[in-house]
C-alpha cells in the first residue's frame, strides 16, 4: 500500500512538473531583431527603471515599475508582452503576470 501510494504521489509530481514547464514562455528573437530593439531603446532614449531586486527570467517585476507596450515593428511574436528597460538590457515581461520571460543584451 505504501509503495502504490508512493507512486502514485511521484507521478503527480511528475505531471506537475511538467505542467509547470510547459507554461514556460519560450520566445525566439532572432539575433538581427535583437539589434533593432537594443537600437530602438538608444535611440527613443527610454528611460531606465530603476529596480533594487535582481532582474532574471522567471523573476515577478513589483508593481511600482511601469511596464511599457512594446512597439508593433518590434514583431507579432513579441507584441503581447511589455518592456522595460534595466542595466542596460531591455527585459520582455508578461503583463498580466508581470513576470520577466526574456533579456535582451
């Protein structure tokens, strides 16, 4: 009985963990709209906000940073999420959730 309960229990850790993944945002930014991103923010000379948290993928932005609508010739692909800007890199952001799921160096 334990082993089936055991079992039984790693199996839902399992599928869980793998629900979890599979939520995952995955975005492909090619290497030349990398660079025209990072030369939109020079140029439209985007203010950086300033965050005391360490900004990764996965991390939830705090509600006091404003997040800003990603411009259209940026691409279909990445036109949902919002943006800001931080050290010097451009970080892509679900809004609903306000979790960082791509950096742009």
């Amino acid at each position: 009985m334990k082993r089936e309960l055991f079992g039984m229990a790693a199996a839902l850790v399992i599928f869980a963990g793998g629900q979890a993944l599979a939520q995952t945002a995955i975005i492909e930014i090619a290497p030349e709209q990398r660079t025209k991103i990072k030369q939109y923010v020079v140029k439209e000379k985007v203010n950086p906000v300033t965050v005391t948290e360490r900004i990764t993928v996965g991390a939830t932005l705090p509600a006091t940073v404003v997040l800003r609508p990603v411009p259209a010739d940026w691409g279909p692909t990445i036109t949902k999420y919002r943006y800001v800007y931080h050290d010097n890199r451009v970080v892509l952001v679900e809004p609903s959730s306000r979790k960082v799921v791509q950096i742009i160096d």
